[in-house]
C-alpha cells in the first residue's frame, strides 16, 4: 500500500471540524433543555413563551433576546430576582445549579433568538424623576405597579434587574416593547423626553444588593413536623387539593400536628418562609419523600405563583402514597403580603 493510500486511510475515521463542532452544539443544547425543563418550564414555558405562572416573561421573545446580553441571561438566572419567586439559581446562593449548566441555559436560549442583536447605546441621558412617576402612573403603573413592585409584569424596582439591565437597555424596552406580550411598544407614543423621565425614575429605585445566604437545616424524620404532639387538622380542600391560608394559620395557632414543606429552589427558603417550614424543593422530590414520616400528618406544600412547584411537589407526595396532603391555595407571596407569620 501506497504512503498516499496509507495516509488517506488513517484520515478516514476522522470528522471534519464542524461536523464535530454540530456535535457539541446538539449535544449542549439537549442538556440546556434537560435543565430548563426541570428548573424553568414550569414558570417560563416549555419554550420560552413565558406567563405561565406568576406572569412570568417570556424569554424566547424576539425583542427580549435581541437587546440583552448573555452576561445579562446568565445574571439573571444565577442570581434571580430577590423578593420575587425568580429564585437565585446559582450553587452559591443554596440554588440548583452550577455555573456550567448555567452556561448551557444561556445557549439554550440564544438558541432560540432568530433575529439579529440590536446595538444597544451607551451613555447616560438626562431625565426628571418627578416627572417621571407621573408619566410613569399614567402608562406603566397598572402593570408593573407605582413604585415598579411589579403587578401583572416583572418588577422594575428590583435591585438584581437594576443592577443588570443599562438605562439603553431599559430605554429600548420602552420603545420597542414586546411584541406578543401585554408590552406595547411606546416608540409613536412618547416623547423622546419622556421616555428619558422614565428611565431616570427607574433607575432611582436602585439599591444595593444585599443577598444573605445560611444553609439550611438538615432535619430527620422526627423533626420535620409541627407540633408532634397535636391533634390533625380537618381541612376542607378545594378541587381536592388547595388548603386556604385561614385554615394552615388556624391549624398552626391551635397546635394542630401537620407538615409544610417549601416547594421552591433553597435560595427563595433562605429569603423568608413560613415557621417551621422545610426546604423541600420541587426538583428534588425523592430526598424530600425520605425524609417524611408514613403516619398520615397532613403535609401542606407551597410556593409563591402560587403553585406551579407545589403541585408538582405534591404530585410526587400522592404518587409515593401520601394522601393527606394539600398545596397552599394563595402561595407563600400572598401569605406573606398580608401579614401572615414569617420567619426569616
């Protein structure tokens, strides 16, 4: 055999570069929606369409990906949205997930975008925040709220989103809007000056952030319980499955033996929770099971949108056999809100 012949021969086994490249690729993004399916689809969509629950965005939108950078994707979901049910998801804050499947999210949903990046500007741009939260009250209050706490839109005045996002970035959004969302875009209706108001009322919300993270206690069998020595709760469930916030407070202020299990990342436990409750996220369902007595307490899950999680946790429960279980009809955001007992 020829040297030609030879050489030609031990080439052959080998891919060309791109095709190992595609190979990669494919192989990235089928885990990137291995993971979002897990942690984000129950919130977001199973495409990134978004408002599935807690009016959460949509992220594949044409107009979001386009004017965001991945340093922005991958803040967002690292860090989350404190004081929201955006979890922080990054290992270091007792989330799920560690940096490099952060990193495969963010391709993932680059991988949705099918429109060229905008050029957002940089600079700063002089605006009145006093005329501002009134132009503000008259076009964006009844969905992001009045001081941009968020209604049926995302929360402008949290610190991680304002830490994150530029003004350009913010002033683009208001212009352009989200197309295919309740979002409108403002570009034939503002002034340019009062778009700047806008923008400069926003970013005077921004505080510093300020994440606090303990680690949770790691309870057994004979503790996970309120009130061991308690008699059970009579709930009366709606559908079958939703306890009201009035019945869990009674139960807890009368004594009553029962079992509340917070459904969300770890990250959003360590925020504030209801007392006694165990970090039991919806993800990890089987560490939570065995950590469960089988004596028919009554276990109460719940979250804050208010049950994407919790119905998921408590399907598991049901499906490894225990019944007297309920979701938190009004979510934890809601208990919380109207002065239910807390602790932090």
């Amino acid at each position: 055999m020829s040297a030609m012949v030879q050489a030609q021969d031990a080439g052959s086994n080998e891919q060309p570069e791109t095709t190992q490249q595609d190979a990669r690729r494919n192989s990235e993004l089928g885990q990137g929606k291995n993971i979002y399916q897990i942690h984000c689809a129950l919130c977001h969509g199973k495409t990134g369409e978004g408002y599935i629950a807690d009016n959460a965005p949509a992220l594949s939108n044409q107009d979001f990906l386009a004017s965001v950078s991945d340093q922005f994707l991958w803040r967002s979901i690292a860090n989350g949205r404190p004081g929201t049910p955006m979890a922080a998801h990054a290992e270091r804050y007792n989330g799920p997930l560690k940096d490099a499947e952060i990193d495969l999210l963010v391709t993932l949903m680059r991988s949705w975008q099918q429109e060229e990046s905008v050029s957002i500007p940089t600079g700063h741009r002089s605006g009145n925040v006093e005329v501002g939260q009134a132009e503000f009250t008259e076009h964006c209050a009844e969905c992001h709220g009045q001081r941009g706490e968020g209604v049926t839109a995302v929360s402008l005045n949290n610190p991680e989103f304002l830490a994150s996002a530029s003004d350009g970035q913010i002033r683009w959004a208001i212009l352009q809007g989200r197309r295919g969302t309740p979002m409108v875009a403002f570009r034939n209706q503002l002034s340019e000056q009062t778009v700047d108001n806008l923008v400069a009322l926003i970013r005077s919300w921004q505080q510093d952030i300020v994440i606090r993270v303990t680690k949770p206690v790691h309870t057994s069998p004979q503790n996970v319980v309120i009130n061991p020595e308690g008699s059970s709760p009579k709930f009366k469930l709606r559908a079958g499955r939703y306890v009201s916030a009035e019945q869990v407070d009674e139960a807890m202020q009368k004594g009553e033996r029962l079992i509340i299990l917070d459904a969300r990342p770890t990250s959003n436990w360590d925020e504030g929770r209801i007392p006694g409750a165990i970090s039991a996220p919806h993800h990890d369902a089987a560490s939570t099971i065995d950590r469960l007595p089988r004596d028919g307490t009554w276990i109460v899950s719940y979250c804050a949108c208010p049950h994407a999680y919790s119905d998921k946790l408590t399907d598991e429960l049901r499906r490894a056999g225990f019944m007297n279980t309920a979701v938190l009809d009004e979510g934890v955001a809601w208990w919380e809100k109207n002065d239910y007992p807390m602790e932090y």
